[in-house]
C-alpha cells in the first residue's frame, strides 16, 4: 500500500473511532458525567488521537517524534477532560455552624460539607460511606425542615424498597433521570415511587454532582419520617 492510501485509512479510522465512541458515551461512565459538556467532546476526541497518533508513528518513521507529542498531548487533554474539578461556587453567607441547623424552617440553611459529613453519620450512615454522600453535591449543601404531606419522587430499579436518595424533578424516561440525577448504573432508574413525609425532618438538599444542572437532590436523614409508596413505569420502560 502507497504512503497516500495508509494516511487515507488511518483517517478513516480515526473517523471511526470518534464516531463509534461518540454513540457508545452516553451508557459509558465518561458520557454520563459530560455528554451535555464540552469536555465530553475533548475526552471523545483526545481518547481516538491518541492511539491514531501511535498508529501512524508506527507506519511513518518520519513521523516518530511528532505523532509521541500528538499523542502525549491527548492523553493529557483526555485526562484533563475526564477529571473535571469541581468549579467553586458563586460568593455566597458562610456556612451555619451545626448547630443553627434546628432554625431551617423557613427554607435550607447552608451548611459546611463538615457539618453535613457529622449530620451524616449520626443518623445511621456508615463511616466509610459518607465522603461519598457529601460529594454526591454539587456546590453548597442546605440543612432543610421538612412538614408532614409533603412529597417527593424516588427513582428505583424496582417498585418496592427505601433509599436515601430522593428528588422533585419529574423525567420523560429512565435514561434522562439516569443522567440527570448521575445514578450508578446497577440503578436503572425504570420506577418511580412517590414518598411522602410523615412527621417533621431534617433533610441535606443540594444540586447533583455530575448531573443536570438545577435538579435538586434530597438526601434523607431519618427514613422513619417517610412513607415509600409503590413505584410504577412512567416510560416506556417496564418497571418490574
């Protein structure tokens, strides 16, 4: 083959390569953390140069050098795109020390990620499991009252079952509540529950890490204080 037809083919198949990861990302843990970010595109993008980079240094000698800086680079930029840092929220109050949190009635008091770690734990949550928790916010975390007749929607895998893990967001289908809530992937989000509060309850609200801006999430301190109702299909996915 001609030095003209092996450039050709390794074009297309960097073409393909971005064509084939862009269609698989959205089910992918990148695309379900990006696929509405620019940084997803530069992940899809450096994650294909790399490896066509090193094709062609293989093919072309002369090319040895540069095609080791090309690829080098994306692998950085694929990092770089792939491990966002949590950009820092606008100037806001400093946060209330814990013990201003009994005055949240009248909408969230902003807590430290501390406080909402101490809250965490003395309500039941395991030690090794609430940094996770905390990170699972995007941006400051609010220490909400809750009223009895209040409700929420929980999205589940099955109809029946608790969890920690509740929103106010109504989703067309699972996929969307997938992503825009960033569930893990053993959570396919096909039912949706209605839960009810049924005495007065403290609750960390804040938006989603890795999820749709704006979508709030409420992270239930005392599961005694609510009332988990049936889950049904809401899509055309079948909740069983």
């Amino acid at each position: 083959m001609t030095e003209a037809g092996t450039l050709r083919w390794t074009l297309i198949a960097f073409a393909a390569t971005v064509a084939a990861l862009a269609a698989a990302a959205p089910f992918t843990h990148i695309g379900r953390l990006h696929a509405s970010e620019g940084r997803f595109w530069v992940a899809v993008v450096a994650a294909a140069l790399a490896p066509g980079a090193l094709a062609a240094a293989a093919m072309f000698t002369k090319a040895l050098v540069p095609a080791a800086v090309v690829a080098g680079l994306a692998l950085a930029l694929f990092a770089w795109a792939a491990n966002p840092q949590q950009q820092r929220a606008a100037a806001s109050p400093a946060p209330r020390p814990l013990d201003a949190v009994a005055a949240a009635d009248n909408g969230g008091v902003q807590i430290s990620n501390a406080d909402a770690g101490r809250l965490l734990t003395t309500h039941g949550i395991p030690a090794g499991d609430v940094e996770s928790y905390v990170l699972s916010f995007y941006g400051p975390i609010d220490a909400e009252t809750l009223r009895p007749g209040q409700t929420f929607l929980r999205y589940s895998a099955a109809p029946t079952g608790q969890g920690r893990f509740l929103t106010t967001t109504h989703f067309k289908s699972s996929t969307v509540a997938q992503l825009a809530l960033h569930l893990s992937w053993f959570n396919t989000a096909t039912c949706l529950a209605p839960v009810r509060v049924t005495k007065r309850t403290l609750v960390l609200v804040g938006d989603v890490a890795f999820g749709e801006p704006g979508v709030k999430q409420y992270v239930i301190l005392q599961p005694d204080a609510f009332s988990f109702g049936h889950g049904s299909a809401y899509s055309s996915a079948a909740c069983k």
